[in-house]
C-alpha cells in the first residue's frame, strides 16, 4: 500500500496529540519554562536544516519571492481565520497559544525536511516504509510535547502532513521520470533551508521577540523549487 508510510506518521502524531492533551493542565510557571525550552530547541532544529545549504541566493529569493505571494494571497490572516473558527467551535479559556500557531508551528516542523521528502517517495517507488515510520515515531512523541503546551491546532498538522507526504508518495514514480536525480537532491538541500528559517522565526515568535508573519512566508517553500531551477541554469 502506497500511503501505509504516510498513514503511520500521522497515527503517530494523532496518537501523541492526544495523549498531550492529557497533560495540558500544567501550573502556568512550568508551563511558561517548559515552552521556553522548547522554543529554543525549535531554533536550533530550524538553524541545523538551515545550514545545509551553502546557496544563500536561492535562499534569499525563495523568501522573498515567497513574502511577496503570501502577502498578496493574505495566507496568515486566512489561517488564523481558521484558527480562529476552531476555537470558536472548541474554545479554551486561559490559552495563551492560538490554535493557529500551534497549527502552523507543527506542520512546518513535521512537513519541512529530507525525512517527509525522502520518505514519502521511498514509500512510492519502492514500497519501503521505514524513513516514515522512524519518521512518526519521531512526530508523535514531539507531538505529544507540543499539545501539551499549545494545545489542540498542534494535532489539526496531520492534515497537511497526509496530504504533502501522500502526494508525493502518490506521484512518486512520475517525479522520478520528470526530475533529474542530482536536481532532486539539490533542491531537498534548498528546500530543507528554507523551511529551516522559517522554524527559526517560530521560535523567535515563541519567545515573543518577533511577531513575524510566517504564514506568509510559507509559499517560498513552492518558490524555491522555480528558484533553484533557474539558479542551476546560470
């Protein structure tokens, strides 16, 4: 089964959310401690996939390029409309995270990476499951951790996590045919930097000492694949 890989990791992270939840009513001290921790390791695990590339020019465009489409299509106001909606279906009083940045902190962190890229098309080619299995087992226990501190949009991340590993995993033997194996793993280098900066900015969003608008950044994840196309041709 083509998606078994894909279905795992996100049983993984449903299974973790859940048992989070179960430990969300953590005194606010701790709570606040425990979230600056994890803010901390959020920035150093965006610098590490950051620092796999050397090529800062695709980097820099991909962003900008991405900044200027996000900006125009509004994507951070529409998804902490979202967020915003589900709280009000399910509201929480006291929480100090939104649903949305939960949302959108775990699905950069589970959906951005050689792992979900590698794995997914192992999964479609060779109907080797193990990357994302290892995978999941991975998100569910860092699940399990960031529910509990941001609560339930962290768990809402399964959906983008199935629909971009199934996909890929879905058009695996296409993207084989189509894409040149050397531009393939250039552009997973490219890619894993760009969302590599992207989770360094959650972070500093944690640690409330920016509030950038990452939602809007996050089409440069699509505008580095043309990027670093026309980059390799010059």
């Amino acid at each position: 089964m083509v998606l078994y890989g894909t279905l795992i990791n996100g049983a993984f992270i449903l299974v973790g959310g859940l048992l989070g939840l179960l430990f969300s009513n953590i005194p606010e001290k701790v709570k606040e401690t425990v979230m600056q921790a994890i803010s901390l390791a959020v920035i150093l695990i965006g610098l590490k996939m950051a620092f796999e590339t050397d090529d800062i020019i695709v980097l820099l465009l991909s962003l900008i390029t991405g900044a200027f489409i996000g900006e125009f299509l509004h994507i951070e106001d529409k998804i902490n409309d979202f967020g915003n909606w589900i709280e009000g279906k399910f509201a929480t009083p006291g929480k100090q995270i939104s649903i949305a940045q939960g949302f959108v902190t775990a699905s950069l962190i589970y959906v951005v990476g050689a792992m979900a890229i590698v794995g997914a098309l192992d999964s479609g080619l060779r109907g080797d499951h193990e990357i994302l299995i290892t995978k999941g087992i991975l998100d569910g226990f860092s699940a399990l951790v960031f529910t509990s501190m941001m609560g339930y949009g962290v768990i809402l991340s399964v959906i983008p996590v199935i629909l971009y590993e199934g996909a890929i995993a879905l058009l695996a033997k296409q993207i084989e045919l189509l894409v040149p194996h050397d531009f393939l793993n250039g552009l997973i280098v490219q890619m894993t930097g760009v969302g590599g900066l992207l989770i360094v900015a959650i972070g500093l969003n944690l640690l409330n000492l920016t509030k950038i608008r990452i939602g809007n950044l996050i089409p440069a994840l699509i505008t580095v694949i043309a990027v670093y196309g026309i980059y390799i041709l010059f």
